[in-house]
C-alpha cells in the first residue's frame, strides 16, 4: 500500500462500552450534567426548568471517558452538554467534570435538518508541520429512519464511525484539519448513504458580504 497524503489521526476513540445510563448511574450522571447547567449565563434568555435528559452512547479518549446529554426545558429550549470522567482505583468512575450550554436550534424549528447534532471541542491533535485539528465530541440523533451507523468524514475519509444504540450516536474526530471540516454521514445496515450533515454552517451574514 503506497503512502498516505491524508495524514489525520482515524478512530482514535474506543467504541461504546456501555448501555445508554440508567438507574443509579443515570441519577449520578443527571447531578453532574444539572451542575453544569446552573454555571450557564444565560444572557437575557430565561433557561427554564430542564426537562428529562436524554444520554448518549460513552465514547473514551485521551484518558477520559464522555457521556453527552441532551435535555429540553420549560421555556422550549434545549440543552446539551457532557459527562466525563477518568478511571479511579479499582476501575470504578472517577474525577468527573461536566460541561453544558443551550440553543434555541431545535430540530422541531429546522424541518431541513437530516440529522440532529452537537458537538463541543475536548481537545486537539498535531500533524504534520504543526497543522493542528480540533478532537471534536459529536453527538446526534438521525432524523432519517432506517439508519444502522454514522460516521465522520473529514474530506470523505472516515475518522470515526459508531453504531446506533437506540438511534443514538457519539463520535471523537478532528475537525478544522488543513481546511477541512467534518460531514457526519448516516448508513443503512447495507451500507447505502442515508444521509449527511455537515459540522461548518455559514453565517448568513458571511454569505450577503460575499454576494456584496
């Protein structure tokens, strides 16, 4: 096999190890996601109460593992965030941080979306001549039915892929890599093209400037 002149780092994260959370755990989780959300500024916007938090497949990087939640609130926003954790003695969670923030986006309000997504920057990655790629945790539900995996292209190569677990997915891959960025792609279990997103969106703003 000759070289590579796509030189990123692929499926660098370890694949779900768990069931979606639930009972104690689930509990353990919704305290340190609900902390996060109290530390939020919300600005003007009022939050509201949250609602049921919807968890995502764990994916583990760089010594952490990463639980993304989802939860709607009273006043129909949405908020979203991550769980993570190290491993303690005794293999048993340990050295938890949370993180979380809101958006008015909503699937509910954008019916052209294919596929519903957040992501949030957990580290980086340095390549070659010191180009740097952001390690991004992506996590969605697939708006289209009939879908088996997802997977992360960045320039149609695959960095990372994962299964769906109650139509559920969470990705780790580097975004923002020598000018490319991330299509987040959905498959039948026949491996036919179902649909795709993309992480970059521009600002309608950007786009009258560049008609100007």
């Amino acid at each position: 096999m000759p070289p590579t002149d796509r030189y990123v780092i692929r499926f660098a994260a370890e694949p779900p190890q768990e069931t979606l959370p639930y009972g104690r755990w689930a509990d353990t989780l919704r305290s340190w996601f609900l902390e996060a959300v109290d530390a939020i500024d919300p600005g003007e916007d009022e939050i509201g109460e949250p609602g049921d938090v919807v968890w995502f497949p764990d994916r583990s990087y760089g010594g952490r593992t990463y639980v993304p939640a989802t939860a709607r609130t009273s006043t129909g926003l949405e908020l979203f965030g991550y769980v993570s954790f190290a491993e303690g003695a005794g293999g048993a969670p340990d050295d938890f941080a949370a993180h979380a923030d809101f958006t008015s986006e909503t699937a509910d309000a954008n019916p052209e979306w294919q596929i519903d997504l957040n992501e949030e920057v957990v580290g980086s990655w340095r390549g070659h001549n010191g180009r740097t790629a952001d390690m991004t945790l992506i996590w969605g539900i697939p708006l289209v039915k009939n879908g088996a995996i997802v997977t992360a292209e960045l320039a149609d190569l695959a960095v990372d892929q994962c299964e769906l677990v109650d139509y559920r997915f969470t990705l780790i891959a580097p975004d923002a890599y020598r000018s490319d960025y991330l299509d987040v792609k959905l498959f039948s279990a026949a491996g036919d093209e179902l649909a795709r997103e993309s992480l970059y969106v521009e600002d309608d703003d950007e786009d009258e400037e560049e008609e100007a």
